[in-house]
C-alpha cells in the first residue's frame, strides 16, 4: 500500500473536452471518470478568479481529479472559464467579471446532461462559488459545495433564491481566510436556511497543505458519495 501523497494519481479515464456556450465561444476542459465502473455523482468544477491565477488546475480541482473517480467513483468535469488559459489551452472570449460567466456554467450542466453524467453537484472555490451562487440554479444540479466564499459578486438576492430552492449549500470556510471567516459567514448564510457553514481550523484561503485538501475532499465526499466517506489515505501498489 502507498500512502497518497500530494502529488499521487491515482487511475481514472481522462478526456481533453470542448464545452459550446450559447453565446458562441469554445472552453477548454477535462472529464474524468472512474476506470472500473460508472460514476456514481459528478463534480462540476467552477475555478477561482483567472485574474488572480485561477484556473481549472487550481491545486484543489485538480486534486479532486486525480483521486475521486478511484477513491469515490466521481466524476469530475473541469475547464477553464472564458479567457482562462491552463496547461489544458485557453478557453476562447475574455473575463466577464462573472456576469458572462452564466453561459459556461449553463455550457458544463449542458455537457453533464448530455454525457448522461449522474448527479451533479456544483464544486466552487472563491471566485468559482460566487458563479454557483449567482447561475447555478439548473434544475438538474443537486445542491452546491462552496470552497473559500468571498460573496462578493453573489447578493442577498442570491443567497434568497438558493433559500427558496431549498436544495443543498454546503460552505466550507478557512479559518483565516481574506475575504469571509467562519463567524461572518455563519451569519451571511443564515439567509439559506439549509445552509451548512463548515469552518475548518488552521486552513487558509488557498486551502495549502495536504491535510487542508483531505478535509476538503472528505467533506465533499461525505455530501456526494457517502458510501466513500472516510477516504482512504492508501491505495494498493503493484
């Protein structure tokens, strides 16, 4: 057994993919799904702010791809936001402050419906969770995971919709995050009343360090696959 480490990949079917947005433009990404049996959920993941070095290999999601389809038969969906440019290329259009951003979320659930991919979740960091706030309201996701919410873009009026809704919000906040710290956070998303406020100790906005991103995946685990939880911290060799 070899103990999975930050760098570990662990084997999934992994497709480069081109997601078509209804306002014309073409976004790069990747979909990997388990090897050995069909994915019981999907992530959807939404990257934090391009402006700031977000990107859909932002260390978490791209944690997320390498260990979730073994460890949990998950799907995950990745890419890259109009204008954002990763390892994988650059998604065409440029950075739309997170208003044009609707039509790439609207373009990955369309993807997810399509490829017939099973419950979808919508996995947002940062930047990424003010896009599941704001237009993440598909009648076919089944609830949200918030990675370090800011709400900054996502308003109160945001927040009353997703409360109306009723599916779903799981938050999960750093205690020393930049932007929105566990106190503040439990009482801005008292407006959801099914919200969940995960604060997790020591952890920061970046969510660095392999203890932080295995809390990070378990909670997701624990919401979208709780036949995982807990996941292993070993995987078989040879």
């Amino acid at each position: 057994m070899g103990e999975i480490r930050a760098s570990t990949v662990l084997p999934a079917t992994r497709t480069d993919i081109t997601l078509h947005t209804a306002d014309g433009l073409e976004l790069v990404g990747e979909l990997a799904v388990p090897v050995d049996r069909p994915p019981v959920a999907t992530l959807v993941c939404l990257h934090p702010l391009p402006t700031h070095g977000g990107m859909m290999d932002s260390h978490v999601l791209r944690k997320a791809s390498y260990r979730l389809p073994a460890l949990a038969g998950l799907a995950v969906l990745r890419f890259n936001t109009r204008g954002t440019e990763s390892e994988r290329g650059r998604s065409q259009g440029e950075f739309g402050e997170g208003e044009t951003e609707r039509y790439d979320v609207a373009a990955a659930l369309e993807y997810a419906e399509y490829h017939d991919l099973p419950h979808p979740w919508l996995l947002g960091w940062s930047f990424g969770t003010e896009l599941a706030l704001k237009w993440g309201r598909d009648p076919l996701v089944e609830g949200l995971i918030l990675l370090s919410p800011p709400l900054h873009r996502a308003t109160d009026a945001d927040l009353d919709a997703w409360a109306a809704d009723g599916r779903p919000v799981i938050a999960l906040v750093p205690e020393h995050d930049d932007y929105l710290r566990p106190p503040e956070a439990r009482e801005r998303f008292k407006r959801i009343p099914q919200a969940e406020v995960v604060g997790v100790d020591g952890a920061k906005h970046l969510w660095v360090g392999e203890p932080y991103v295995r809390i990070v995946l378990n909670e997701i685990v624990r919401r979208v696959a709780p036949g995982a939880h807990p996941l292993p911290e070993h995987w078989p060799t040879g």
